[in-house]
C-alpha cells in the first residue's frame, strides 16, 4: 500500500498505516523480522517503538540493519523524567536500533508537560541540536496535557487515544492539531484490543487528512489485513453499523487497557480484570475461563480501595468499581448463569 500522509510541520511523507511496535515484545525475534521486514517491504515506513518496551527497539534494529536509514522513519520515546535518565535512554535507544538518530523522539506520558524553560526540553532541544534527534514530539492520555503541549508551540506531534470510540473531546483535539499543524498520532486506534473490525477502524480513521494510526501488530495476519487498505477504505452503511454496534456496546467507561495504574499493591491485574466483561464476551473463542483466569479474577476482592491506581488512571475511571463489577460478571459467566 503506498498511500501517504504529511505528518505535520515535521514535513515527514509517511504511509497512513503507521507500524506500532509494542506487540513485537511478545514475539521472538525471527518472527519479529518477518513481521517487521514484510511491512518494510509492503510500503509501512513509520514504526513507533519506545524505550520502555523492552526488546522492541532491538527488534527493529536487527530487522532493520541492511536497509538505507533514509528510507524508513524511526520514532520512539522515553518515559524518564530526569535530564540523565532521558540521556540514558536515548543512548541505549539509539543504539538498540542500530542508528545514530531517530527521526522522532517523544516524552513519553510523564507526569507533567515539559515547557520551554525546563531542564528536560532543554535536553531534548541538545539533542535535536547535535542531531541525534530529528523532531520533538508528546504521548499521553490525558487530555490536559495534550492541550497544554499544543499551546505551548513546542511540539511537532502529539500521541493521543483515538479510534471511533473517541469522544467531542478528542475530535476537538484532532482539529486543534490540524490547525496548528501538528502531527496527530493515533495510538489505541483499535480501543486498546477491544475492537475487532480493522476495516472499520481503518475507515473512520481514514476521514482525518492529519492523523496517523499506528497500528499495534503482532502477527503476520494482522499486518496483512491493514495492507489491503487504501484511500478508497472509506466508511460505508455496514462499517457504520459496525461503529454504531460497539459504541453501544462498549460505551465511555471502559477500561483502555493502557496500564498507568499499575502497579498494584495487591498484585491485581488492572488492566485485565477491569474489563473481563468486555474480553469474555467480545473474544469467546480465547481461554479467559481456565484456572489462571480464575485465579487471577479471584485476586480481585482483595482490592483496599486505597484508589492509588484512580489517581494514576489518566481516563479517571472508578477502578475499584470496574473491578467489582467484572468479578460479578466473571462469576455469573462461570456458573452458567449468563451465556456467551
């Protein structure tokens, strides 16, 4: 597919599906070179890694090697909030991916908004300076921060949650951007695993000239159905009643699976059991019934309450509730009481 956007004043002619790199964690690394090299080679020329998952950038340093750096757009990203932790991070990125720049470097959902005058950008702006970084951009999840980055000038794209789950909110933000002329990167663009309909998510996205969806791909399966989409993928009557369907379904208090919760003092999986209910009724087919998932549900009545993981959850959900209710469900579908 070689059908290409302009990521903002970046300037960067990237392919509309954009290659997000967190699944290949999961994969080893031959199948991870397949994958990686196989969209290479279909026209994907953006990949978004980051230095917190762990293997990924090695993945796509060693699948990336032996092709012209000039012919791909790397970006990645660092979660560090001291000026020698992003130096560290930078360096052990760079030289993972076996180059000596990335095209994008991103902070990466910290805590707060670096501005002009903070120590943090100014390292970012020393490293754009000696070239190992090309543009400067922002992720996060919660919406002040995205406006506050856009409002300060300073970046070239914003990362944000967009898929037509999206609310008025993130439409503005989308708009915002195209009017500043800020890349707008996609990421969750398939709410986070709980959509299943590509073609759909790919449509609705397609309608905006200024984002690029990064799609999370971990098999081969997966990239070849975003291969077969183009500009001509726009949304018909049925891919309309698909999006319909699963707002009405999935609504706005779900959990987004990003993780920011965790940890948990009690050893809970967040981001699993808050949304069982969606999974066991969504993916039937995979085994959220065994022991393991039981076990794992059960360890869900000893939540505290203390709401630590609410203070951290950048879509201020109820977590404690969340939780509580998909046990409930969990129980009702594992004794029958509620059929799938």
């Amino acid at each position: 597919m070689d059908f290409k956007m302009r990521l903002g004043k970046t300037n960067l002619e990237v392919n509309k599906n954009g290659f997000g790199a967190l699944p290949i964690q999961r994969r080893n690394m031959a199948d991870s070179i397949e994958i990686l090299q196989t969209a290479y080679e279909n026209g994907i020329n953006f990949y978004d890694t980051a230095h917190f998952y762990t293997d990924s950038e090695e993945k796509i340093g060693n699948a990336f090697k032996d092709i012209a750096r000039e012919e791909i757009y790397l970006a990645t990203k660092s979660g560090s909030e001291t000026v020698e932790d992003f130096w560290s991070d930078l360096e052990t990125s760079l030289k993972s991916m076996k180059t000596d720049y990335v095209d994008l470097h991103q902070f990466h959902n910290i805590s707060f908004c670096p501005k002009k005058d903070d120590e943090l950008y100014k390292a970012m702006l020393e490293a754009k300076d000696e070239g190992m970084i090309r543009h400067i951009g922002i992720t996060t999840h919660k919406i002040t921060h995205a406006h506050e980055a856009l409002d300060s000038g300073l970046y070239e794209t914003l990362q944000y949650p967009f898929s037509y789950l999206s609310g008025e909110e993130e439409l503005k933000l989308v708009e915002k951007c195209k009017q500043l002329d800020v890349g707008f990167i996609a990421m969750k663009a398939m709410g986070g695993g709980l959509l299943k309909n590509s073609k759909a998510s790919f449509a609705y996205i397609n309608q905006f000239d200024n984002v690029l969806p990064i799609w999370g791909i971990q098999k081969l399966e997966e990239l070849e159905e975003f291969l077969t989409y183009d500009e001509n993928t726009i949304l018909t009557d049925d891919l309309k009643a698909i999006i319909k369907k699963d707002k009405e379904e999935l609504g706005e208090n779900f959990c987004r699976g990003c993780a920011y919760c965790m940890p948990c003092p009690e050893d809970i999986n967040i981001s699993l059991c808050a949304r069982m209910s969606l999974w066991i009724r969504r993916f039937p087919t995979e085994p959220y019934l065994t022991e393991e998932y039981q076990e794992m549900m059960e360890k869900t009545t000893n939540c505290m309450e203390c709401y630590a993981c609410v203070d951290n959850c950048p879509y201020e959900l109820d977590i404690p509730e969340l939780l509580k209710e998909n046990y409930a469900d969990y129980q009702n579908v594992l004794n029958g009481n509620v059929k799938l």
